[in-house]
C-alpha cells in the first residue's frame, strides 16, 4: 500500500523525470472507469480538463494535488489518492491500456498519464479548493517541527499507534512506517501518549522524521510488491515471528485500532 514515501516518490517522478509532467498540456481524457471520479458538489467534470496545462506538483499526506492552468484562466486542481493499490504513470500515449488502468489523461507531444488500480479504492477529483479535501489534516508528517509535533501530541491522551494513524494529528503516516517509527522510536505501540515523556516525544518526532526522510530518499519501499523500485529496508512491519535485527527477539504482531501492528517487545518495553 502506498504511504507518504511512495506518493512523494511518484510526485518527484513525475516532476523531474524525462519527460516531466510539468508543462504538459491535456490533449484528451479517457475516464475507463468513471467510478474513479469522486463527485463532489463542488467539483466539475473531468472532460474540463481538456486544454489544462499542469503548472506543478505537490503532496499533502497522501494526496496528490496537480496544479492546472486552464484556458478559462481559473485555477483548478486535479487531486489524487492512491489508496490502497493505484499506481500513476507516465507512458508514451500509444501504450496499450492495461487491465486494471482506470483513467488515461493524453497529453499533447505523445504521452499519457495513466492511472492503474486493482482494487479499486483510488480516487480524482477535480476542484478549485484542495482544502475542502486536505483542510482536517494535521502538519505533514515529514516536515513537522520538532515543538509543532510535541505541541499537538500534548492535546491527546490515546494510544500512540492509534495516534499516529490519525490524519488529523499528522498527515502521510500510515500502518507500515508507523510501526517502522515507533521501532526506531523505541516506544511500545500500546504505549498512552500522555505517559510519554519529553525525551519520548523528542525521540519519536526525529524517528518518525528520519525514517519517512530515509524512505523518501529510498524512493519508498517495496512493499506488497506494488513499489518495486523501493530500496528503504523494513524493520518490523511483516517480519512477525522473524528476529529483531538489534537484539534477536522474535518480532511480535498485536491488532490495534483495527490495523496489524508490529513491535519488538524487547527493544519497545511497555
Ligand atoms: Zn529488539
């Protein structure tokens, strides 16, 4: 499943790849599958995008948020979440569709970006407001201040796993490097936020940092086996029953909060 690393990474292919997407105009736009389009009240319609020209590209959490000039001049955006298995490409336009391709944007100079989904949940919007999607979400978690972090963290009192979850706290992590953050962190899944202390909170802040900075720079993760280019090592996200590459103790799996949740019960004491 793709997280904040993997997205980053296909903004950075996309923006600075040869060809980039940047500056290229939309010829045409084959919505394969129209349930792709999430229609909100305030969206338009996908077949406006005809003649827009992508200015730039940007993530917030886990969405994809393209910036379209438009020949009615107003500033739309085209934003994307890959959910679970999409997968965006840039393809010369006479590339066969593939069988779980979902929507095609041809673009004038003879390629396309293609938007690939096997299971279905990715989404697009296109819309003059990305806040009206991205507005609840907290500081990307990236990029957060070490006293922005410790400041938000001090308006809760949850389970810390849980709370790194919550897109409202900080936005981009998901299951997997939540799990790689509190390894690194040393901190038990379980453990209350309110319990933590500020060497805690400190230490989490630069885990969560460095380890989605690593990934990023690793171009994500392979991971399901969706990004294979990935090279960032996982610790303990899947390696249940496998030993702890620190002290040998066998990696533990708990459900928490729903999700699957990955520890060493040595190195992450409660
Ligand atoms: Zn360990």
């Amino acid at each position: 499943m793709p997280e904040l690393p993997e997205v980053e990474s296909v903004v950075r292919t996309l923006r600075n790849g040869t060809p980039s997407l940047i500056g290229a105009r939309i010829r045409s736009v084959d919505p394969v599958w129209p349930g792709v389009c999430a229609h909100r009240p305030d969206d338009l319609c996908l077949e406006q995008l005809v003649g827009c020209r992508f200015d730039s590209i940007a993530r917030r959490g886990k969405y994809l948020i393209f910036s379209l000039s438009c020949a009615d001049s107003r500033a739309h955006f085209l934003v994307i979440h890959l959910r679970m298995t999409g997968r965006l490409f840039l393809v010369p336009d006479r590339d066969a569709l593939q069988r779980h391709t979902r929507l095609v944007l041809y673009l004038a100079g003879g390629h396309a970006l293609r938007f690939d989904d096997p299971r279905k949940f990715g989404r697009v919007w296109l819309t003059d407001d990305p806040g009206t999607l991205t507005g609840r979400m907290g500081p990307d978690a990236l990029t957060v201040s070490p006293d922005e972090f410790a400041g938000r963290l001090a308006g809760y009192r949850r389970q810390v796993k849980p709370l790194l979850l919550d897109q409202s706290f900080v936005a981009g992590l998901g299951n997997i490097y939540a799990d790689e953050s509190l390894y690194r962190a040393g901190i038990h899944p379980r453990a209350n936020s309110a319990d933590l202390l500020p060497e805690d909170v400190r230490r989490l802040h630069a885990a969560v940092t460095s380890v989605l900075g690593e990934a990023v720079a690793a171009g994500g993760a392979n991971i399901d086996g969706v990004f294979k280019a990935g090279s960032f090592v996982i610790n303990v996200y899947g390696r249940e029953g496998a030993p702890c590459r620190i002290c040998g103790t066998p990696v533990s799996k708990i459900r928490l909060g729903q999700r699957g949740t990955h520890f060493c019960g040595q190195c992450q004491p409660l």
